[in-house]
C-alpha cells in the first residue's frame, strides 16, 4: 500500500543523508501496484524519460462532478519507480483541477529532488508531471 504524500514528506525530512532518501525512493516504488503486460504500452511510455516509463490513466467520471484521475505505472529503473510512485501520491486519486492547479515541481524542490537528481532524470520526472497534467487537461476537455 501506497502512503498518502503528508506521510511521504514528513519521513523524507527525517532523512539527513541523500543514500537513506535514495533508499526510500526505492522503497516507495515497491510499493506500486504492478503493472500488468497489457499496460505497457507504446501508447502509455512517457516521452522524455531516459528511463522507460509507462503511465496508465484511469478517469472517473460521476454526473454532476469533474473528473477523478488513477494513475497507474511503472519503471524499469528502481529510483525512477520510486519517483512515479511520489507522483502518483501527490496526483493520482485527485480531481483534474486539482492536479493541473498542484505545482509538484515545488514538492520535489522541497525534497531536494531538483538537486540530487541527474539532469535526465530531472527532465524525465517534468516529463511525466506535464503527462498527468495533460490527461487531466484530456479529462476535462472531455466532460
């Protein structure tokens, strides 16, 4: 099971060292659930990611409400995993305005991902950010 992002920053302040933060992130991609073969689309690959990505969105529409977006996904490199799972706890679950309007490059300076993370890296979790994003702009356009 996935923590909820409150808990996800408080355990990343108490963490002084870059390794023990590192090992969270893997430890955070374990925690997703696993993406089923059928998932791993070219169509769900997140374009800009040295690393391959798959997001794979789920809208939830009731009358009367804005869309709710489910992300689901997953990496084949460990930290990336734990950097889609942090994404998916600050975005996945949430109206589409909601994630539009959220500035997860913020939470990630907070953390001192923008730091500690290869340029490629860095510009992979944009990527992925600016995809969610897009679905959510997607789902609203469509509702």
């Amino acid at each position: 099971m996935q923590p909820p992002l409150d808990e996800i920053l408080d355990n990343f302040e108490l963490l002084d060292e870059w390794d023990d933060r590192y090992r969270y992130l893997i430890e955070l991609g374990r925690t997703l659930e696993p993406l089923p073969e059928a998932a791993r689309t070219d169509a769900n690959k997140v374009r800009g990611c040295a690393s391959q990505v798959w997001l794979d969105t789920h809208v939830v529409r009731e009358p009367g409400r804005e869309p709710v977006l489910d992300f689901h996904g997953d990496s084949d490199a460990h930290i990336v995993r734990g950097l889609v799972a942090l994404a998916f706890a600050i975005f996945s679950g949430r109206p589409a305005t909601t994630i539009i309007d959220t500035d997860a490059l913020a939470i990630f300076k907070r953390l001192g991902l923008s730091e500690h993370l290869t340029p490629q890296r860095s510009n992979g979790l944009r990527s992925m950010v600016e995809r969610i994003k897009s679905e959510a702009r997607a789902a609203l356009a469509t509702a």
